[in-house]
C-alpha cells in the first residue's frame, strides 16, 4: 500500500521525517502553493481526480507516477483549514469578529464570520468532496496555528485576539464539516499552543528551505508531534 502525504507550504514541517513516516510506509511531498485553495481547483474524470494547477499535477506525477489520483493509495493533505487567507486580511485592522470587537472595532456577527470562512474553505471543500466521490481513501493534517511574530500582527497590525478568534472559529468549522464526512484529522492543537491560541515559540521555523525568514510556518518538531496521528490515520485507512 502506498501512502502519499502532500500540501501547501506547511508541508515543511514533515520534510525531515522521512524515517518515522517510512514505518507506516508513507512518504511527504510538497503539492504547491496554497493559493489555488479557496477557488475549486479538482474535478472527477474516468473516476480519478484531476487536478488542475499544473504544479499540483507536475508534482504528484512527479511522485506517483500518475498525474491524477486514485483509490488505489493513500492519502494525507496538509492544507488550510485554519482561515490563515482571512485573518491576514487588511478588513481586520478595522473590523472584528464580535466577541472580541471592543469598543473601537466594527462587530462582525458570528454568522457573517462562518460565512466568510465558508466561503475561504470552499475550493478545500470541493476537492474532498471529489475524493470521496472517487473512494480515495484519505485523511486531513491541521496546519500550525498562527504565530505571534507573523506579518500580519508584527507588520500590519491586526490585533493578536481578532487573529486568534478567526482562527478558532475556522478550525471549529472545518473540524465539523471533516466529521460530518467521516475524514480523519490529525492535529496537535492542544500540545502545540498557548493559552490564547498562538503557536509556541519554539515550534515556528526561522528560514524556508530556501534561507529566506520564516515567520507563518511551524518546524520539524510541530512535525513530529503529528507523527503519531499520521500513524493512526494510516493503520485506519489501510
């Protein structure tokens, strides 16, 4: 049984856990940039999904053999799910969600909020839909929660609390919506945050692979306190 493990960029974290990912006979590779995620990126043809970034196809024929995927594997995906494309958003130096708006912040009500988190998961949404169609067997890793040192607080401005209430509120509708499908998802949420959401320090990468600063993804050892609900996902799926 082969077991591909792909994503976005957040994929980095597992690029050195080759061995431990190796006893369950999976491997990790990056599938491209997560910004074909929000608009429908896959359709269903001849019963396999067809991805349609051509870096997305390049690269999973460039591991599998094959441009297309089938049930005849398995599969982790390391994507999104956590409203990152939202919360870095310019809206929020002005705007909040409701429960933390304050005084000085325009109240976004919890349902204009799952809306617009909806709306961000739709292409992600679609492209599990169109697995399932297809029996793929396959399961979600929760990328890292948002850190502290991030552009978007540090650079922009917007506010830790407004950032950290998107987060939750989107990692609880994706959560709900991968239940509802019977999608196992492996995350380290609980082991890997601090008490007001954000990823400890230690678990956030310094460079890229390419040497360029890192202040949004998390290491090698956020990968490693994935492994063992990567196992458990696989022996599941097997």
């Amino acid at each position: 049984m082969s077991v591909h493990i792909t994503g976005n960029s957040h994929v980095v974290c597992l690029r050195h856990a080759g061995d431990a990912l190796a006893e369950v006979g999976a491997a990790a590779f990056p599938l491209g940039n997560g910004k074909f995620e929000s608009e429908r990126f896959s359709r269903v043809e001849s019963g396999r999904v067809v991805l349609d970034p051509e870096q997305y196809r390049t690269n999973v024929e460039r591991r599998t053999g094959a441009p297309t995927i089938g049930a005849d594997a398995v599969w982790g995906f390391l994507q999104i799910g956590h409203g990152a494309r939202v919360w870095r958003d310019a809206t929020w130096l002005t705007h909040a969600p409701a429960a933390v708006a304050g005084a000085d912040l325009q109240p976004v009500s919890a349902q204009v909020l799952t809306a617009i988190i909806e709306r961000d998961q739709a292409g992600l949404r679609a492209f599990y839909e169109d697995l399932l169609a297809c029996g793929v067997r396959f399961f979600a890793i929760a990328a890292p929660a948002p850190r502290r040192d991030h552009p978007a607080l540090v650079t922009r401005g917007i506010r830790p609390e407004v950032v950290a209430e998107i987060d939750r509120a989107a990692r609880r509708i994706w959560r709900s919506w991968l239940a509802e499908r019977g999608v196992p998802l492996v995350e380290a949420y609980d082991a890997s945050t601090d008490a007001e959401g954000f990823l400890h320090a230690h678990l956030g990468a310094t460079s890229t692979p390419g040497g360029e600063p890192d202040r949004s993804h998390a290491n090698d050892e956020y990968g490693r306190l994935l492994l063992p609900g990567i196992a458990e996902a696989v022996r599941s799926l097997g």
